[in-house]
C-alpha cells in the first residue's frame, strides 16, 4: 500500500521535473556510490570535442556534488521551481518546457567554453529560478524566516546567500543571465511594438510530446492534471 501511494506520487510529478530531478539524484548516488566519478561528468570541451566524449554535454548538468547541505539545498530548490514552472506558465506546453531546458543548456554550453565552470547545474537552477521569479512578480517570498521580498528579488538573494557561503557567484551571474535571456526573448521582446516570437518550438518536439504524454497514460491507465493538450 505504501509503495502504491508512492508510486502514485512519484507519477504525479510533471514529466520533465520528474525526469530532471531522478536523473540529478541517481547521478549523485552513483557518485556517492563510487560507481562512477566527477571526472567522468565534468565539463570538459578538449575531451567532448577531441575525443568525442559526448555525455559530458549532458552529464555536467546533473552533478551538484557530494551529498550534503549543499546538494540538498540545490535539490529542493531545482525540485521546487521547476514543478512550480512546469505546473504553471508551462502547463500543457511539455515540448516548450523541454525546449527552454535546451535553450538554456545551449547558452551555458557556449558560456561555458570561456568560464571555467565544469558543473553547470547550479546555474541552470538559478535560470529556472529566474524565468520563474519573473513570470511571477508579485508573489511574495519569506527567506529563512529573516528577509521577505518580492518573487524578482529570489535570484538576487540567492547568489547573496551563495556569497555569505563563500561561494563563487559566477555561478549564479551565469543562471540570471541565462534566464534573462530566455524571458526577453520569450516574454517581452513579443509584446513590444514590432516584436516577433523569435523562439519557437521545434515541431518534432511537439510530436514527440504529445505521443510520449498519451501513450504513458493510455498503458498507466492514470491521467494526470498537467496532462493537457495543445
């Protein structure tokens, strides 16, 4: 009965969010596991491009470190924003999630190749952070018990937090400036007078998604509620 009702839970997870935050936690135990090692993951753009070790692309946004205060930090907030945006501004719009998470990457990519960052997905926290904290403006936030703030002031208090903790906010610069460039392109270039919808959404991913969507409820027999069609 338990494994039932965790099961069902686990399921109802937005797929994306689902996806994402399994695949940052099983790396870290295969980590802690010594299964494999950080060296194998990190970002390295000698060993991807010369030596054609490709999952490094992929692999460096799913490390976030030795389990501790810090990964549990970076993994309930990654597990947080990204439900909370997949449940809401992209509720319905799996292929456009899934197309802002390629966007981002592409950007932290190329980013990446002149900082000397070799784990990207801090940043990429901080970027759904932002895209999030931007869409909704006017919610307010209580950090810690001690600041409260409005939702556009989370990315700047949290690379403060970083700060305090003697991390470098490079890190955090990168995943602003990131998410920024995703909600100008997407949110506000559009709406300004002549603006045109620069990104959009590849069709194969559309397909891609409706087909992965039913076919996962249709042979579950569950329909979940951000199940819903373009």
């Amino acid at each position: 009965m338990a494994y039932q009702s965790l099961r069902l839970e686990y399921l109802q997870i937005p797929p994306v969010s689902r996806a994402y935050t399994t695949a940052c936690v099983l790396t870290t135990a295969a980590v802690q596991l010594e299964l494999i090692t950080p060296f194998q993951l990190y970002f390295n753009p000698e060993l991807i491009f010369k030596h054609f070790q490709i999952w490094r692309l992929i692999t460096n946004f799913l490390f976030f470190g030795p389990v501790g205060f810090n990964f549990l930090f970076n993994m309930i907030f990654l597990y947080r924003y990204c439900r909370m945006l997949e449940e809401g501004s992209f509720r319905g719009r799996t292929a456009d999630f899934v197309f802002m998470f390629l966007f981002g990457g592409f950007l932290m990519t190329l980013f990446g190749l002149f900082v000397s960052l070799v784990f990207l997905g801090q940043a990429f926290t901080i970027m759904l952070v932002y895209v999030w904290s931007r869409r909704n403006p006017y919610v307010r936030m209580n950090f810690f018990g001690l600041l409260n703030f409005q939702a556009p002031f989370l990315p700047w208090v949290l690379m403060g937090f970083s700060l305090l903790l003697g991390n470098s906010i490079i890190v955090d610069l990168l995943g602003i400036a990131v998410g920024h460039i995703y909600f100008f392109l997407e949110d506000v270039f559009p709406n300004q007078p002549g603006g045109i919808r620069i990104l959009k959404t590849p069709s194969i991913l559309l397909e891609c998604s409706r087909t992965l969507i039913y076919e996962t409820s249709f042979y579950s027999g569950i329909w979940y509620p951000w199940e819903m069609p373009y």
